[in-house]
C-alpha cells in the first residue's frame, strides 16, 4: 500500500511505501504551537519507506532531539523527526487520506487543554444548514487537491 500527502499549496509531497506504523495524538506545548492547534497527530513511516516526490520541506529543530518538516511557502506542518530514529512522524492531516491514520493513543502532557475532553459535545452546524451553506458557497479553493497531479499549478 501506498500513502501520499503533501502540504497546502502543493509544493511539497511526500509518498510512503509501504505500510503507516501507529498513530498517535499529543498534547505537549511544542506540538501545540508547531501544528498551530490544541495536538499534534502523527502517523509513523519507516524513514526509508519516505519518499519526497514534489519539493523540498524545510525544518526547524524545535528541540535538542527533535525537527519538524514544515512546507517553506505555505507553512503546512509535514514531519516530526526523532533524531536518529528509524521511522519519522508524519502530520495526520498532510495525507490525502487522513482516516485511514486513525490516532490509536494520546500522549498525556501538562499543557493539555482542559477543555479537550468537552470537545465532542459541541454544537455541530451541518454544511447543508441554509447559512453554512450560502458561505461554503462563496469560496473558491487554491488549495493543491487530495492526490498527485501532473502539472501544479495548473496553467490558465
């Protein structure tokens, strides 16, 4: 099996062969700021199952054991690389397919957000509602579709 993913904007992609290690979701500080969200989810590939088909990631070592592969135009977070590890992390939402990474544990931390737990009682507003609707309506993606393409950015 092969698993694809990329950034935002298209200028980096990635393609693992073979098959995705565990997932997992984390709760650190340093996941947090570097996802840009309340966790970090990940899905481990074997370093040599990597392979970068499209561009360059650009990282940042956020610790002294720890980089993180992030695309240098559009900023969309990629890796999470253990230094001297055999598998590398790979941002959950970056896939094309991110279901099929479903995270199979939580790493506990202290910057855990107390309201994480509350999260699934939410409202939910359905894009069918009349105004979500009328919104989603409006917008017009630039983003780089869910699969590899030939030519990117299209021409035209």
């Amino acid at each position: 099996m092969n698993t694809t993913g990329g950034c935002q904007c298209g200028a980096v992609r990635f393609r693992v062969e073979g098959e995705l290690g565990e997932a997992s979701i984390c709760h650190c500080r340093m996941c947090q700021k570097a996802m840009g969200g309340l966790f970090g989810p990940f899905v481990s590939a074997p370093a040599e199952a990597l392979v970068w088909t499209r561009g360059e990631r650009k990282r940042f070592q956020s610790s002294n054991k720890v980089h993180r592969g992030f695309c240098g135009d559009c900023g969309t977070p990629l890796t999470y690389e253990y230094a001297g590890a055999r598998h590398i992390g790979l941002a959950i939402g970056a896939l094309d397919r991110p279901a099929e990474a479903p995270p199979a544990e939580q790493l506990e931390s202290p910057e855990r957000v107390p309201f994480f737990d509350d999260l699934a009682s939410l409202p939910v507003h359905r894009t069918d509602e009349p105004r979500a609707a009328a919104h989603l309506a409006g917008i017009v993606s630039y983003q780089h579709p869910d699969h590899d393409t030939a030519e990117w950015p299209p021409k035209g």
